[in-house]
C-alpha cells in the first residue's frame, strides 16, 4: 500500500455510516478527489478534526477502488474566525460552491488552491463586501483555468486599451475580446449585420478587471470601487462565468 503526503482543504463533506465521511478535498497534488475518513466522526478520532468543512490540513492517503482513504491528517489552519462567524461562514460557502461547479475531479492546479486558500484568509481577516470578493475571486478563477477574458488590446484597430484617455471600454462576451470606443462608434453601423453585441465598461471597471488578472493572487483584493462601479463590476464578471461555465 503506497502512502500519499498531500496539502488540501476539505471543500465538501457527506455523510456515511454512523462514524464515517466521504469527503472532498481540494489538494496541491491530484486537485478536487473524493475522500474516505474512517472513524471521522468518533469523538475520540485523531481524524475528527482535520475532517471538517474548511479545514486546511497535510493528509496521508492510499488510493483505493472507488475513494482514496484517509491514513491520518495533521491540521495547518482550522480558518477559526470565518467558521465562528455567520455572515463570514455564508461567503466562504458561496466561494466553496463556484470552486466545486468550476474544478473537475482530479484536475490538478497549486495555484487555484492558493488562490482558494488566500480568499478564505481575506474572508477572515478584511472587511471587504461579500459580493466583491465572490466576483474578484471568479475572474481570477477564470483566468487561472485558461479563461482569461482578451481586454489588452482593441480587437479591431490593435491599439493598447490600457490608455487612460479611454472613458468607456466594449466587450464582446461571444467572441471574448473588447474594442475601444472609437472603434465602437465605427462598429455601431454593422452591428445589425454580423449580429455582435457590446457590453459597455466603464474606465473603473475596466481597470479592475485587468488589475485582477494581471496581478499575483495575494494582491487581488487590493482595490475598492464605489458602489455603481461595483455593481457593473459584478454584472460584467457574473455573465462571464455564466458564459464560460454554462
């Protein structure tokens, strides 16, 4: 029997048996796998612990038929201050379910599970709107798995969008790409013939968007809009997971 050192967080747990879990865990090895806990629910289990919802732990595990088995867990981070906090709970949740929608079985990504791991210390420790941290963390999440939205540079006259003289930016979720607006102004007497349609962004959002997906993951909470920006940075973010995910 092979033994595996692995670093995960338990994003899923079910129940099974009277004193065993099935969990799912996100690791910096093998990515989202099912896992077995024998005994995880005994109040005298060395694995009671470290088997909790959103518990960071180093596992040993042996592959078997159907499940890796859980040998033992040493705990790295129990998160404490998100998991005693409703309102912090409920986000992390949320996170928890767009990583599970996103993340097929055994696909294997350190930096999404750094990118998971950091949302969840930001969860804890920063007074940051919860809606903002959820889009935050889908764009990134996207870009990270290859799905970067094309908003560097004007898809039609090549021109660099990262020009502060442009008010308003236009994205095409259909073709993943924007144009600037003078562009757009000569794009406006087609767009009935080829059908493509322009989300307006503004200067802000814009900015936003690229600030998220160019920088390394613990800076990407950095920012802050006012609330309009913000919520035109949900919408444009939310329709392009949808998109890209649905």
């Amino acid at each position: 029997m092979k033994l595996l050192k692995v670093k995960g967080i338990v994003i899923k747990e079910t129940q099974y048996n009277d004193n065993d879990k099935i969990l799912t865990v996100f690791t910096d090895e093998f990515g989202k796998i099912s896992c077995m806990a024998k005994g995880a629910k005994k109040t005298n289990s060395s694995l009671l612990a470290p088997c909790q919802f959103l518990v960071y732990s180093e596992f040993v595990l042996y592959k078997g038929t159907s499940f890796y088995h859980i040998n033992s867990a040493e705990i790295i981070d129990t998160f404490y201050n998100l998991r005693i906090d409703y309102d912090k709970l409920n986000i992390a949740y949320d996170i928890t379910k767009v990583l599970m929608q996103s993340i097929c079985e055994g696909e294997e990504s350190k930096e999404v599970l750094s990118l998971f791991l950091n949302t969840m210390f930001v969860i804890e420790n920063k007074d940051i709107p919860a809606k903002q941290i959820e889009t935050i963390f889908k764009l990134k999440l996207l870009s990270l798995l290859g799905y970067m939205p094309n908003i560097v540079t004007c898809n039609k006259c090549g021109n660099s969008l990262l020009n502060n003289s442009y008010k308003n930016y236009y994205y095409s979720f259909a073709e993943n790409n924007a144009i600037c607006e003078n562009c757009f102004e000569e794009e406006l007497s087609q767009m009935s013939k080829n059908k493509t349609t322009y989300v307006k962004m503004s200067q802000a959002v814009y900015f936003a968007c690229v600030y998220v997906v160019s920088s390394p993951i613990k800076k990407i909470f950095s920012f802050s809009l006012d609330d309009v920006c913000l919520n035109e940075f949900i919408q444009y973010v939310d329709m392009l997971y949808s998109v890209v995910m649905f």
